[in-house]
C-alpha cells in the first residue's frame, strides 16, 4: 500500500465510522472515499460511510500465504460497529498469526474487553496535545497498553510522555486544503521519541523509512525483511 508506506497491503473487513471525534477528522479521506464508491464495493448507497461488517472479506488473509504487514479496517474506525463484529475480526487475525495487522482508532477504549492477538498492533490516533493527552493513556486490555501511535495530520505541538507506545508514526496533512504542520513540532516529537528510546516513522522524510514497527511476540519487522 503505497499511500501508507509502512504497510505491503490493506484489509477492510469493517468499514464505516460515525465520527467526526475531532479536528484530525476534518478531512477524512475514508470518507471521501467512501462517499465516491456510493453503492459499489460494499459501501452502501443511502450511507456510504455507515458501519458494515464484510463477512465476504473476513477470510482474506488465509489467501495471502506470505507473512505481510497489513493495515486494518482503515476505511473507518472500528469502535463506530457493535461487539459483535469487533469479535469476528479478532477471530479471524487469530485464525492467521503469519501476518501483522495495524489497528488504529480513534476511540481505543474499544479495544477493552476483547481477546486481541498477539499478531495484531493496537494504536492510537491523534492530532494534537489535547487528544494525545486523552487518548495515549487508555489501556486497551487489562495486560495490555497501546503497541503503536499514529500522529497524522499533526496539527499541533505534541510533547511525548512515557506512556507514549513503542512505536510511533507522524505524518502531515496533504491535499488542497491540507492544514500547516510546524517542522519545529516535528523535531520536537522525533527528539522525544529518541529521548523514550521509542521507533518513530515519519511520513514525510524517506531517510526515516527503515524505522518499521516490532512485533509485539518480539519479532523485530526490519530484520525479517520488511
Ligand atoms: S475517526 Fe477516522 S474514519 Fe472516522 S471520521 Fe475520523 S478520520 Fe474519518
């Protein structure tokens, strides 16, 4: 998957969000695209973006015989659907361990409750101070914290604490009416995540590409060729 660089393919079992949870929402391109596919691929015609459960596309991931990184339900926010289909799409990244699945929400008090693989990344969103602060400390499963963090579009300055998770990714806004990122808020954030000893990734600079993420059973991505 081009677009996300960090990713060999995506998975979109649930699509669908009812947000916007805040100014990092503004210019949501799964929206947009959604919106376009109206009444093709699944999305549905009256509401394109509503939330829908793909029971064709839960088996996916048993065709993809090579281990892959594969983003996860990007075409929405999985807390917007019900249990239920959180619970199918834990089982069916369970069925498959070969593979590493990138989860992201912008809600991760959903994750609570659930039997979430070790295969699977749990990661947060967020846009600014206020959200990080909010978000980056939910502890999604009793013996489990967050795996990874996404800071895209960063909109604002953003300092790191130690419950920042071990892996993080920081990325501008693009597009016609894309928002200003600050190069100062950048290095701020790459100096703390160097300072925490987490990987950081930045979107935006190629030189920063090798810093993929480590498997949460310890497997480290960049040695396995990734
Ligand atoms: S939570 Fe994600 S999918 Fe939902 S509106 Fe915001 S950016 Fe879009």
């Amino acid at each position: 998957m081009k677009s996300l660089q960090y990713a060999d393919r995506s998975w979109n079992p649930l699509t669908g969000c009812d947000g916007p949870f805040g100014p990092g929402c503004a210019h949501c391109w799964a929206r947009a695209m959604a919106n376009r596919l109206h009444g093709r691929v699944g999305y549905p015609s009256d509401h394109p973006f509503r939330p829908v459960l793909h029971l064709d596309r839960l088996d996916d991931p048993t065709h993809w015989k090579k281990p892959q990184i594969i983003a996860t339900c990007f075409m929405g926010d999985i807390s917007c659907h019900p249990r239920g289909h959180l619970f199918d799409l834990a089982h069916a990244m369970r069925r498959v361990p070969r593979h590493t699945y990138l989860i992201l929400t912008k809600i991760p008090t959903c994750f609570a409750g659930l039997d979430w693989p070790a295969c699977c990344l749990l990661g947060t969103s967020v846009e600014d101070q206020a959200h990080y602060d909010l978000r980056v400390r939910v502890r999604p499963c009793r013996d489990r914290l967050l795996d990874w963090l996404s800071i895209e579009p960063l909109l604002g300055p953003i300092r790191l604490d130690l419950y920042a998770p071990p892996w993080i990714v920081i990325g501008y806004e693009h597009g016609p009416k894309a928002r200003r990122t600050e190069a100062r808020w950048v290095e701020d954030l790459i100096s703390d995540a160097r300072r925490l000893g987490r990987r950081v990734f930045f979107k935006d600079d190629p030189r920063m590409a090798a810093d993929l993420p480590v498997r949460p059973d310890g497997v480290d991505l960049m040695e396995t060729g990734f």
